[in-house]
C-alpha cells in the first residue's frame, strides 16, 4: 500500500436499538440477553408509563410490548406510540387464548405478535424481519418469486405475462406489498381496501382473498404468498 494513501476509518455499524416493555423480570431477563447476543442494543421497562416515555424519548428501532402492564396497558402504549406519529415497528407478546387481545392490538397500529410460551427463533426471525423491512424504502416494482408488481402502472404479471386482477383484487395486493411480513386484521384490510362501504364485511375479505391467492399464487390450496393467522387475519410473506 502507497504510505500517502489515506486509511478509510473502518468505523463500526451502530446496532440497532430494541425497547422491551415487559413486566416478568424472568421474561425480560431472557429477551434481553438472546437480544443483546444476536448485537442489538436493548432498553427495558418494568410498566407501560415509563414504557412509553422511553419510546417517546429513545425513539428505539423496534419496541417489544406485553399487553398485560401495570399502570398503563399495552393497548394504550401502542395507540399512544402511533398518535405521536411514531412509525417504531411494534411486536406484542401476548399469552394464550387471547385472539381478541391480538386483534385489537393489530387494529391500534402493532405490526406482529408472538404467543407466549415463544420460541426464541421464531422470536427473533420476526424481530429481523421487521427491522428489515423497516429499513427498506419500497420501491414502485415489486418482485417476490416470479411474480412483479408494479404499483406505477397498476400491474401484475408472472415471467412477463400479465394477471388481470379486478380493481379490487389489486387494491388487497398493493396493500399486502406494502406491508409485507405484517400480521393484518381483517378490519385493518376493510379500512385500506374498501373504505367506509358499509356493504362489506369480514367475509367480503375472506372472499377477496381467495380469488386474489387463484391467481397469483403458484398452487392456491397451499398458499406462500398470503397466509393465513388464525383468529387474526392476514400476513404477506413478500
């Protein structure tokens, strides 16, 4: 190496920053060091007020959130976390048998959840997901597999062959491309895809959907693109 050549400063990436809310000192104890392993930077709180004055003034990369707090509920924290216009990317940890707790979470702006007892892989396969997508700027042309979505002309196409997809059908895709890897309730899909139409209902998704997957997925009884949550919704894995 020529001696007068300047030496590039090999200046390290900032990890990114993870909030865990949580008030099982065990639970936080374990998420704190498989997160702090994996070369995440981690914060913690023991209830939902101090919970959301640190996501408020942290502004964290991604925030860990049990629903069940002392104080201030996790519900609250996320409604309160999106009315700041905070776009943080939001997973709850939720107990067993609490669908209706999920569903309302997801509709106050959560991106995902995952059922306690968890599997720390699955835990921290979301987590990068998020995060990845998070940084991503998404661009007008979509491609995942083989099929491309070009949201400037409204098309969709397979290997070049064009899918012609109702108005509706397109609006569902281009909403599911746009929050691709989000666990999506079916209220969620009603309020970005058909408005305030009063004529629709939970079914008018399920519908949608069906016919949206016979045409874009590669063998609709066993869908990759658009799967199925139980009790929940929707997720696309794009």
């Amino acid at each position: 190496m020529n001696p007068m050549t300047p030496m590039t400063p090999n200046i390290p990436m900032k990890p990114e920053l993870i909030l865990v809310i949580e008030d099982d000192a065990a639970i936080l104890f374990g998420l704190r060091d498989n997160l702090q392993r994996a070369g995440y930077e981690v914060r913690s709180a023991g209830n939902g007020h101090q919970g959301l004055e640190l996501a408020r003034t942290l502004r964290p990369d991604l925030v860990l959130l049990d629903l069940m707090l002392p104080g201030l509920s996790g519900h609250e924290v996320c409604r309160r976390i999106r009315a700041d216009g905070l776009e943080i990317p939001v997973v709850m940890l939720t107990a067993l048998g609490e669908e209706a707790q999920v569903v309302r979470g997801l509709n106050l702006g959560a991106d995902d959840y995952v059922t306690k007892p968890f599997g720390i892989g699955e835990l921290m396969a979301r987590i990068a997901a998020l995060l990845r997508r998070h940084r991503r700027v998404t661009p007008d042309v979509v491609c995942i597999g083989s099929l491309e979505v070009d949201r400037g002309a409204r098309r969709v196409s397979r290997k070049g062959v064009e899918i012609e997809l109702t108005p509706k059908e397109y609006g569902l895709l281009e909403f599911f491309t746009r929050k691709s890897g989000r666990a999506l309730t079916r209220e969620q899909i009603l309020d970005a895809v058909w408005g305030d139409s009063a004529a629709v209902t939970d079914r008018s998704v399920d519908r949608a959907v069906t016919t949206l997957r016979s045409k874009i997925e590669e063998n609709s009884n066993r869908p990759t693109l658009i799967q199925t949550v139980p009790q929940v919704g929707y997720r696309f894995e794009g």
